[in-house]
C-alpha cells in the first residue's frame, strides 16, 4: 500500500496491543504517515523501548503510551479516562489486541481471558471513547479479527467456558464475537460519520501464539513458521482501513488482504448478534457495579 509520508498529519489513532507483532508495524507506520499514535500496552518497559524505536524510526515525536491490562475492565476503564484527559480527539480506534490461551484462566472481574481480551475489551473501550470519536468525524473503528471465526459459535449457554473449556473453540467464539460486533455497531452508527469495519490479517508469523504451551505450542509455533506471513504484510489490511479514501465510507463490512470479502454466513444473524450486544452490556454494567465507587 502506497500512502503519502504525511497523510495521516493531524489526526489521532489509538493501537491496542502495539509493543509487537502487527500491532507494532501498524502504529509505526501510522507514525510514519504523520499521525498522533496513542500506543496501548500490557508491559510498561517494553512498551517505552517500543515507543522509543517508533519515535527514532518514524521521526515523530507525537507518540505516547498508555499502559494497560486489557483483560481487567477496571484497567480498561482506566486507559480510556486518561486517554480522555489528554486528548479531545480520535480519528482512528484500532482494537489489535488479542490472543489464545491453552489454559482456561480467569481475569480479575472472573471473566474468561480470552473472551475478554479479544472481544469483550474491545467493546468496552470502544463505548467509553466513542463520544470523543463522534465527535472527530469522519472517524474509523477496526477490529482485527480473524479467518477462525467460521469456526465459532456463541454458546450463551456457556458463555465464558466455565462449565467446558476448549482454548480453540474459545478463540473462534470470541472472533466471531467480534464480527457480530462490527456488524450491530455500524448499523447503531449508521447516522453518525463514524465506520467500523473487521478484517484477518492473515496468518501471521509473530508472537502470537505465546499463550500455549507444550506440544500444542511447538506445533502452533512450526504452523506459523511454515505458512505464516510476515508482520509487515499482516498488517496492511489494518493500514488501509485506517488511512485509504477508499474506504472512507465503508462501514460494517469484512476485510481480507486489503479486499471486502463475504463473512461467514452465520455471521449476519441479526438477532444472534443484537443478543450478544445485550449479554455484552450486561456484563459490562455488572462488572461497573462491582467496583468501589472511588474507581468508577
């Protein structure tokens, strides 16, 4: 993808997950490309070498790091206020945090880990920020999604596999979540010039993967090292989604290799999804009640 040095000049964009792997690539070009990056990171010290590197290679100095946790709402609710103290604007959310755990774990709101990290977070950030993103427009959502969601299936039964934990069929359910997601908001967004849009990046040679461990691991990792693509290209889709006037209008759509392209069929099951959004925000009020008041 080829973009002017300095397209992006003026304009604030928020990367989660960006200390690695594509989410790194992403928010150093969007440096590149004269944009205020907001950098959100699990790991202060390798957040700021991560900072550092972008900064010298970018020659922006218009970058900054938020530290947070996402898989604690607390955390999440947190980043968003200073996020907020800070800037008045956001042109760009782009929501590249995620990953798959071989081991079911729960986070400190008793959530499943990865059902919060890759889906609910994003949700939850997302609310948080979007009256500062309506008021930016024309602005961009991006999810980063994955081809695994076909394979998912939301089984409010057992929504945070508490009964029966499978790290595979809790991944593809969270993907998926995520393309329900993107789909029910850009119809609640049809009337604002705000877009949200999902793509897969593809498969990725990155760190990914750490999550597993033992032979699960060892063949995620040679899975990825046989087939996978490198970071620069699996995070092209998200660039073009950020900064392309082609897509400047073009919301609740999928994305693969820089092309809309169908989801799954049972990805556009209306009622499906407005019961997600519901379950979500239930889970959402509840965790906010739990907290003490002095960190709501």
């Amino acid at each position: 993808m080829t973009m002017n040095n300095k397209s992006m000049q003026g304009k604030v964009c928020l990367v989660t997950g960006s200390s690695s792997g594509i989410g790194k690539v992403t928010a150093r070009e969007l440096a590149k490309m004269g944009a205020t990056v907001v950098m959100v990171c699990r790991n202060r010290a390798k957040g700021e070498a991560v900072r550092a590197e972008i900064i010298k290679e970018s020659s922006n100095d218009q970058v900054e790091l938020l530290v947070a946790d996402l898989s604690d709402l607390s955390q999440v609710r947190r980043v968003a206020s200073e996020f907020k103290q800070k800037y008045a604007q956001l042109h760009v959310l782009i929501h590249n945090a995620g990953g798959i755990y071989g081991e079911r774990k729960a986070t400190p709101d008793g959530l499943e880990q990865t059902f919060t990290v890759n889906y609910l977070a994003s949700f939850l950030l997302t609310e948080l920020l979007l009256d500062v993103l309506k008021a930016s427009a024309p602005a961009r959502i991006i999810n980063v999604s994955s081809d695994a969601h076909p394979h998912g299936k939301i089984d409010f039964a057992d929504l945070q596999g508490a009964q029966k934990y499978n790290f595979v069929k809790a991944y593809n359910q969270a993907k998926l979540a995520q393309i329900y997601f993107t789909y029910e908001l850009a119809d609640r967004l049809k009337d604002a010039d705000v877009t949200v849009n999902a793509l897969h990046p593809g498969r990725v040679h990155s760190g990914f993967n750490g999550g597993t461990k033992g032979l699960i691991h060892v063949f995620g990792e040679v899975l990825y090292f046989l087939t996978g693509i490198s970071e620069e290209k699996g995070a092209q889709t998200t660039l073009y989604l950020a900064t392309s006037p082609e897509v400047e209008r073009v919301s609740g759509k999928y994305f693969s290799d820089c092309k809309q392209i169908p989801s799954s069929t049972h990805s556009y099951d209306a009622e499906v999804r407005q019961r997600l959004w519901n379950v979500s925000e239930e889970l959402i009020q509840q965790n906010e009640l739990s907290q003490p008041v002095s960190e709501r």
